[in-house]
C-alpha cells in the first residue's frame, strides 16, 4: 500500500489528474493495486512513468515491464503495484475504474507515510 500511495503522490506532483488507486487484493492474486492516472499528452505521461520509476527503483521494486510507451496508455508492472497513465480520451475508452469496479478506492491522499507516522 505505501508503494501504491506513493506512486499516486508522484503522479499528482507531476500534474496527472483524476488520481485513483485501486485495491484489487481480494480480486485478483496477480497484483495488489492499480493507479490510474490522465496525463494531457504524452511527453506528461511519459514523465510520470519515468520519475515512478526512479521512485520505485529506488525502494528495490524494479519495473518488471512497460507497456504503451507511444500509445495513449502506459502500462508499468512493479510486481504488486500496476501503473496506468492514460490520454482523456484512452481513459474513457478503457473504463479501468468500471471494469475493476468490485475494487475499493484507496484514500491515498489522506494515508500518511510509514516514516512519518
């Protein structure tokens, strides 16, 4: 959960909108969660995903895969923690949050760090 929190803080730092994490744990035994992200064009997704994955590298959860790259939807795999950055309109289209809608939202705005507790 603090990795999936984290990812969601870095994509509103960098200006993604419509934040969402999705808690899949009692859903699907492939990965623990999903942040879904809109970013305006690609050059802003393609920040978003690059300084995600510093972050997670940084924390030792290295990118398992991306997907999308020149698409209108990244996809990046760390394992237990699924990125999705999306055009408005991919996102639409895609309707991750209604097709996933059995998940929970996390409240990562209001979930405070494990060093800052």
């Amino acid at each position: 959960m603090e990795r999936a929190c984290l990812c969601a803080r870095v994509c509103e730092q960098f200006k993604g909108q419509d934040i969402v994490v999705l808690d899949v744990t009692k859903i699907t035994p492939l990965f623990d969660y999903f942040i879904i992200t809109t970013a305006n064009n690609q050059r802003q997704a393609h920040a978003i995903a690059e300084e995600i994955r510093v972050l997670m590298k940084q924390d030792h959860a290295n990118r398992r895969n991306i997907e999308g790259k020149d698409s209108n939807w990244i996809l990046g795999d760390y394992g237990d923690v699924v990125l999705h950055i999306f055009t408005d309109d991919a996102r639409g289209l895609y309707d991750l949050e209604r097709l996933w809608g059995d998940a929970p939202q996390l409240d990562w705005q209001s979930h405070k760090p494990a060093d800052s507790q």
